[in-house]
C-alpha cells in the first residue's frame, strides 16, 4: 500500500517582493517559480514586511501556497524596527516586534476591515479610532510550557517557539508583565531543581491587583505525578522568595488547590466604576489590564446605558461589563455557560453591593426565549462572545427588542460573519467598528463594533 509523502522542501533561498501582510502577521509574495505550476503560487513569509524585498527559504509547501522564513532582508521597509526580544523570530509569543508600533494597530484596523466586506459584506458608516493602551508589559495572564530536554540536559520554559513542536528557550519576556517576564530563567532552574521535573508539562501565571502584603501574582504548576515532600517545600520556598502565590493542578481544572499560602486572595479593580472583582486562578480574565479599562468605557459609550435601561449582556464571565454597566443602567443582567464563572459573578455583585445585577448560566448555543430571563425583555444588548462568535445566539435571539447592540470581538472573521447576519438579515445599521490592541506585538486582532436598529 504507497504511502502518502510529504511533499518535498526546496531549502534553496529564492527573493521575494513582499506585497501585503497576512492576517498572522507574515509577509505576503506571489513565487517566482521555476515552473508553471509554482509561478505565482501564493508564499508566505514570516519576518518580513510590505514593501520588502527579502531573501527566503521554504519551510512548508501545500498545494495552494508556500510558507517560508525570512533569511535576510535585501530592502527594509522604512517601517521596520529593531525587535526588544532577543527571542524575536523563534519565539511563537509575539510575531510583529519587527514592525513599528502605529503601523501595527493600522495592520490590525485593516483585517477588521477588510473581514467586514469580505466576510459580512457590510461597511461600517465610521470607523473608531484605535484604543492602544502600555504595548510592553502588558500580559497579565498567560500559559509557559515546560519540557525536559535530555540532550541539553535542562528543563525549558517558555511559550511555544513557531514551530509549536517545540518549547522557546526564554531568558526572558517583555510583554508579559515584568514580575514574570523577568524570573522565567529562575522558573525553568526551579523545575530542573525538582524530582517530578519530567512530569510537569506547564505553568500557568495570573496577576490581580498588589496589595500591602501580596504580590497579587499566582503561579499554577500542572503535575502529572504526585509532588513529593522536597519538591512541594522547594516550591513553597520560591513563592515566598519572589512573593508569588502557588497553586497545584493534579487534575482537570477543578482540582486546582493553593500550596502557599493557605487562601491567598487574588482581584483587580475597575476604579472609574467602583467595581472589584475576585477570581480564582484558572478564570478567564482579560490579558491587559490597562486596555481592559479602556475597552470597558468606549463599550459605554457606545452602548449608551440609562437608568431607565435593562441591557443583556451575553457571554458575561466574571461580570467585566455587567458589573459596571449595573453602575449606569436600571437593570444588568448576565448571562454565561460556565456555571463556576456564573457563581463567582454573583458573588462579586453581592461584594459590590449590586442589587440591580442578575446572572444566570445558560448554553447560548440553544434557545433561550422561553427562560424568565429573557421573558422581561430588555433595551441593549452587549455581546463579547468566544472566538467562533454568536451566530447560534443571535438566530435565535428576539432581537426586535434591542435598540442597540455592541459586539466585542476577539475574531474578525466571526465578527464579519455575524456583521453580515445582524445587516443583511436582521435589518441593523452598522454604524461603527474598530480595533483595540488588546495583544500588542501579536497578529491578534480584538474589536469592537456598534449596531443600531435602521
């Protein structure tokens, strides 16, 4: 029986003008082929930039286009910049070091609209500016995968490197927030210190606000094995070394427990609003807090909640929006499938003194008119959905009911897709849209748009 081959990889470095950039952040060619079938094949190219005439040599080869890296570059571009990474081109964390900051942002408003017409078939009547907010520094959550490397006879930890088989040998990181990005070095020397070093395949890191006598960071170390006594004291020795909480996770992500200390208390506060909000370590938070803050007010904005208002807010999580939206509006009812997500939102309401915020879980992907919920009706509507967007909650929502919707986005092609539903179908305007850097140096594109009813 033949097998299947992959097909073979021309190593031979061939120039490229680089014409565009692709929606993750590499630079886009059309091949000069040696042969009909390669001439004008699609490559793409990481490291390189629009405007740029690069040597390049094949990393990948499909049917359809070519991937390759950047060996050197014959003609920068006048937007080039010097990465701050010396991990920059291996690292798979941040891919856009190499291009300046503005042009970044406008690269990411430029997917988010050419998504919108390509995908939705709509245009926004304006478009937003962007919000940027501290673009090193910033990563307040995160996951480092750790391996045991026998030949180099070390344990690395880092994110993965571009090629996701393997873990990036980090020193350091600059995005993530420097009370991590600068001891990943010591992290991957306490592992190798441990007995169950082999059996402990990542760290996940959180930050919450400091308080007097508490970082506000924690640590949570997924074993494979159970810790033995040296390893569980050597890493209670290194959270009271950098004042860092640690957690373990034997288990799914019920299982995680504190190891030091006993019930360490971890929250971040939303100032403009009065709001604190508790979590538990592996809770979804949003990565930079800075542009959180930002993001919530222009969601006000254009929302536009009133005292007189009762505003949904779908997919809500630890209550982010609904919590301040209970400031401004009558009534801010949230809704989430995560049931523990769901219970701690209500325990912040209470924490906050919200009597006008409501939570509810519920699978958004079924139909949800019949609950008394949403039998009360309501006037806005806020969505911030996953990455595969709302499209099974909007078909299925009443949406006669909603003045205005403001959809968050972590995706422009779901957005787009259920931009096109909520105009062409549902008979909203779309009145605005933008971006928010949400993931600075990265080819992530968060935004933000505004629906009214025509």
């Amino acid at each position: 029986m033949a097998r299947n081959r992959s097909p073979r990889i021309d190593k031979t470095p061939f120039a490229a003008e680089i014409t565009d950039l692709s929606h993750d952040g590499r630079g886009v060619a059309r091949r000069e082929g040696k042969s009909a079938e390669e001439s004008g094949k699609a490559v793409f190219i990481s490291g390189a930039l629009p405007g740029e005439r690069v040597m390049a040599e094949q990393t990948a080869k499909n049917r359809h286009f070519d991937e390759a890296r950047t060996v050197e570059v014959l003609q920068a571009s006048p937007e080039r910049v010097t990465p701050r990474c010396p991990h920059f081109g291996t690292c798979g964390g941040c891919v856009l070091q190499h291009l300046d900051e503005a042009r970044q942002i406008a690269a990411k408003q430029h997917v988010l609209l050419e998504n919108l017409e390509r995908i939705g078939h709509v245009a926004a009547q304006a478009v937003l500016p962007p919000l940027t907010d501290a673009s090193w520094g910033y990563r307040r959550k995160g996951r480092f995968s750790v391996r045991r490397v026998n030949k180099k006879d070390r344990t690395l930890v880092g994110f993965r490197e571009q090629d996701p088989r393997f873990v990036a040998d980090l020193g350091e990181c600059h995005t993530v927030i420097a009370e991590i990005g600068s001891r990943i070095a010591a992290l991957a020397l306490l592992v190798e210190s441990l007995q169950a070093r082999a059996d402990i395949p990542q760290i996940e890191f959180i930050a919450g606000d400091r308080t007097p006598d508490f970082s506000g960071i924690a640590l949570i170390f997924r074993h494979l094995q159970p810790l033995g006594e040296s390893d569980l004291a050597a890493l209670t020795a290194f959270g009271q070394a950098h004042d860092f909480a640690i957690f373990l996770q034997p288990g799914g992500v019920d299982s995680v427990h504190a190891l030091w200390p006993q019930a360490p208390q971890l929250a971040f506060a939303l100032p403009q609003w009065n709001i604190e909000l508790a979590f538990r370590p592996l809770d979804f938070i949003q990565v930079n807090a800075g542009l959180n803050q930002k993001m919530i007010a222009r969601t006000f904005e254009l929302l536009d909640p009133q005292p007189q208002d009762r505003v949904l807010d779908l997919f809500c999580g630890l209550g982010n929006f609904t919590l301040p939206m209970a400031r401004l509006a009558g009534e801010a009812v949230g809704v989430e499938g995560e049931a523990g997500l769901v219970a701690r939102a209500r325990e912040n309401a209470q924490r906050n003194g919200l009597a006008n915020a409501q939570f509810h879980a519920a699978d958004l992907t079924q139909d949800q008119r019949g609950t008394p919920w949403m039998r009360q009706g309501f006037d806005k509507l806020l969505l911030d959905p996953p990455r595969s967007g709302a499209i099974e909650v909007l078909r299925q929502l009443p949406l006669k009911q909603f003045e205005r919707i403001v959809y968050v986005s972590c995706h422009p092609g779901s957005l787009a897709r259920d931009a096109g539903f909520l105009v062409n179908e549902a008979g909203y305007k779309l009145r605005s849209a933008g971006v928010m850097d949400m993931f600075p140096h990265t080819a992530h594109v968060e935004s933000i748009a505004l629906f009214e009813r025509g």
